[in-house]
C-alpha cells in the first residue's frame, strides 16, 4: 500500500493583515532618556532552526518601580507619563523581533514574596491555537535567586529565560525563542 501525501494546510492567523497598525515596539514614554532605556533583539525559531516569520509577539511589565500601569491612568496614578506597559512586536521575515522599553522593576509575587524584575511576552503564531507565553528575566539581578516562578523552574531551564546583555552596547540584550527541541525556551499555562 502506498503513502498518499496532503498538502499542508497553513492555520491563521496572519498577523500582517490586520494588526500592522496595533505594532508598537518603542514601550518608553515619550522623553525618556536613552540611558533609561533597554532594547531587547532576538530571533524566533522553530524545532529546526528556521526562523518564524509572521508571529507576533505580545509584551507586557511593570513601570521601574514594579508597578503595572492602570488602563487610563493619569501621570499622577503611574508616575510614567504614557506608560503603557504594552507591545506588540512582528517578527520580521528572518524570525527577527526588536523592541525598546525601560527595565521593569521587582514587582510583589504570591504569599509576599517579590518577583525578579521580568517582561511577560505572549507569541501569537501561524498553527497555534493557543498563545505560547513565557518571560523574560535580566542577567544578574539579585531577586533572581529568590523569584517564586524561576524558582519552579529546573535550574538547566532557567538560561532560556534570561536575556543576554551585549557587552558592546550598554542598556541592550538578546533574547531568542526556541519552539521545540533541546534547548527549548521555558512556556507557562495560563
């Protein structure tokens, strides 16, 4: 008996169709200083390396001070004019994403206890039926070892949440997304 191949079918969707207009990749207010400034570049791959071209990813965090703004909140509320907190960012056609923020601060996690300053990134994809969501922590940062949500995590995982500073470039990191495989980045249920 001989194997009779389908045709793959590609699932929705196409996130440069409708949402180009809701991208926003610079998260700082409007003023901030460069030096205040962090900008994260990455790739986004899948289980053999290709990158992944039209996903998108969705980032949400906290202000410097570890407070996540109020939708509609004044300058007063959120002591950062026009701070969302929220992003969307494409991956380009090589899989490559780039956003600028301001570096989140530790923010109150459960029981009392204080999370590591992070960035909640969302990935919306082509065949996914459900967003993919994960983190990303800063190298370094003294609340890592204590984190309640790192810390759930194997300690060989944790690498693929940290983001990379690039010693060449003050203030900027790199951060890649692996779907699948050995060295897979870390998902959280929701």
């Amino acid at each position: 008996m001989s194997r009779v191949h389908t045709p793959s079918q590609t699932v929705g969707p196409f996130f440069h169709l409708g949402l180009e207009k809701l991208d926003k990749a610079f998260l700082a207010p409007a003023g901030t200083p460069d030096n205040e400034t962090i900008s994260i570049r990455g790739k986004l791959y899948d289980a053999d390396l290709n990158p992944v071209p039209d996903a998108q990813l969705e980032i949400w965090q906290a202000d410097p001070r570890g407070l996540h703004p109020k939708p509609h909140a004044t300058k007063i509320e959120t002591g950062a004019p026009h701070f969302s907190g929220f992003g969307r960012i494409p991956t380009n056609a090589h899989g490559e994403f780039h956003f600028t923020t301001v570096k989140p601060g530790a923010v109150p996690g459960p029981n009392g206890s204080v999370q590591a300053p992070h960035i909640v990134v969302l990935i919306f994809m082509r065949g996914l039926l459900r967003h993919l969501a994960t983190r990303i922590y800063f190298p370094g940062d003294p609340c890592n070892d204590s984190d309640p949500i790192l810390l759930h995590v194997p300690v060989d995982r944790r690498a693929t949440l940290v983001a990379v500073h690039q010693a060449s470039a003050p203030n900027h990191f790199e951060w890649n997304i692996l779907l699948q495989g050995e060295n897979e980045t870390v998902f959280f249920d929701l």
